[in-house]
C-alpha cells in the first residue's frame, strides 16, 4: 500500500478503513516499528506542542508561590484543551517551543516566536494584568476612611509598580515609611515577617501596614502577633492578592484573580501562535476584599 496510507494510519487514523488499519499496524508490528519519530514529526510540521511558562529567574519557585501556580492552572487549562503541553522554565534556559508566556518579567530583545506577558506591562508585547493602581488606591482609602495618618508600607521586589501606586495613593496622609524585602522576586511570608517587624518597631509605631502581596501582609500578621499586638485593635494590615488561605486568616485584601490572567494569556498565545489577532487584553478589575483585619487606629493615635 502507499506511504500515505501507512502514515494516516499513525497521524490521522480516522482517515483510513478499519481492516487496512489493521493490516499496516500488524505489519508494524511484526517489524518492531512503534510509529513516526516525535523529533521527525516536529521538524516536518515546524511546531513543538509546547508552550512554555518563564519565571523571572529560576522555574522551581513557579510551583511554590500561589499566584504562580494559579496562572499555571489557568495556562495549563487552555494548553490541555488545545493538545498542547506546558513546559516550565526558568529565565535563562533555552528551550524549543511554540510560544512563551512570561510571568512577572519581560523578555530580552531578540527573543523569537510569540509571546505574551502576565502580571507585567511592556508597550512591544501583548499583556495579560490586573488594575493595580486602582486596588492600592481602594486599600488606601480604605485605610484613610477608617481615620489612619501612619502607614507603613511592604513591598517586595517586582513590585514597583503597586510602590508606585501606593506611593500616589498615599500622598497628603502622613508619615508612609517604606520597607523593601530583597532578594527572591517571589516574596513569602518569611519576607513580611522581618520587614514588619521593622515597621512595628519603629517610633512612633504605625497605625496600619499596606503589604503589597499577600504573602507580605499574612508574614506581617505573625509578627504583629508575635510581638503581642492585637490585629486591628492595635494595628491593621491589608494585603494585595486574595491568594488561598487568605480568607481563614480574616485578611483584608484585593482581589487579583491570577487564574483567569492565565487562561487569558493562554488563548492570546495560542491566537499569536495561529496568527490571529489576539482577544482585546485589558487590565482586569482586583476588586476590594474588606475582612477583619482593617480597624479604626487605636483612639489615642487619632487625629
């Protein structure tokens, strides 16, 4: 029989009658022939059947951090819909795949193939991101309604633009003292435990701390109570994020529904992979989660 008909019967075997399938399997079969090389199908269709998710260093902490694994959930989602597979991958790492979304960090000039952006803004590629300026400033004037004039503020790296935000947000209400956490571009709760207790020891002592990611503001509620004070009673603490876990804890926060940020980039990647337009990419709405960590200032530090 044809070369054809042997090849439709591994590629497309609905294309091929059922007893000449069977007499081209038995044939390979008898020959020790599992199927067309993956490696020879990919250089012939030029397409890997990957896409890959780049952390901005290395890829191990892409598991490990919520918001992360959130937006692998969502990209992951979309990629197994369409039959594609999702590779991991650290920023340096070269790696053979249809596409790229990169979380958190943009990619160096030259980078070929389509790309999409997730949780970070650059004006030459599409990106997938929330309204940051408008959740800091719902945290803040949260915080300026409930009477608060000293806050302090935690951020980590990465996180320039909410700094910026808060920065604005914050402007005309007192003292803000900043605490910037180093290292790791995916800051835990180790991270808002030090740089909180530094807030919390300074005098006079702030009334409120705005960490601006949850993991930040859950590190600074253990310190907080390590250090014997009662949260909101003695001070408040808001976060930025709405992760897992944050809801048992009472956390006053902003939604970032890092899921859906994944399944949009998935589909506008795989839209640019296709060479159709990509579907319109506009900041998506973090809307504010008022729990109970958020209190009025203790009454003697009211103005």
């Amino acid at each position: 029989m044809s070369v054809w008909t042997a090849s439709n019967t591994f590629s497309n075997p609905d294309k091929v009658a059922e007893p000449t399938r069977e007499r081209v399997l038995a044939a390979a079969d008898a020959l020790d022939y599992a199927g067309p090389n993956p490696g020879a199908r990919t250089l012939a269709l030029g397409r890997t059947g990957m896409v890959a998710l780049v952390a901005p260093r290395d890829a191990q902490p892409l598991i490990a951090d919520p918001g992360a694994s959130l937006v692998a959930q969502g990209l992951l989602a979309v990629c197994d819909r369409a039959g594609l597979s999702l590779v991991l991958a650290g920023r340096d790492g070269e790696h053979a795949v249809d596409g790229r979304v990169f979380l958190r960090n943009a990619p160096d000039t030259g980078v070929r193939g389509p790309i999409v952006l997730v949780d970070t803004v650059a004006h030459d590629a599409p990106s997938v991101h929330t309204d940051a300026a408008s959740a800091v400033q719902g945290l803040a004037r949260l915080l300026r309604d409930l009477g608060h004039r000293h806050i302090a503020v935690i951020a980590g790296p990465g996180e320039d633009d909410r700094l910026e935000a808060a920065a604005e947000a914050l402007q005309g209400m007192g003292p803000i003292a900043v605490y910037r956490t180093t290292g790791t571009p995916w800051p835990t709760g180790a991270h808002g435990e030090v740089a909180a207790r530094q807030a919390l020891s300074a005098t006079p002592r702030p009334t409120a701390i705005m960490a601006l990611s949850d993991p930040l503001a859950l590190g600074a509620l253990d310190a907080a109570l390590q250090m014997g004070l009662r949260v909101p009673d003695d001070v408040s603490i808001a976060g930025l994020d709405d992760l897992p876990g944050s809801d048992a804890r009472g956390l006053t926060t902003a939604l970032v529904p890092y899921r859906p940020m994944g399944e949009l980039a998935g589909r506008a990647l795989l839209a640019r992979i296709a060479g159709d337009p990509p579907p319109p990419l506009t900041p998506l709405p973090a809307p504010l989660v008022v729990r109970g960590t958020t209190a009025p200032p203790p009454a003697h530090t009211r103005i």
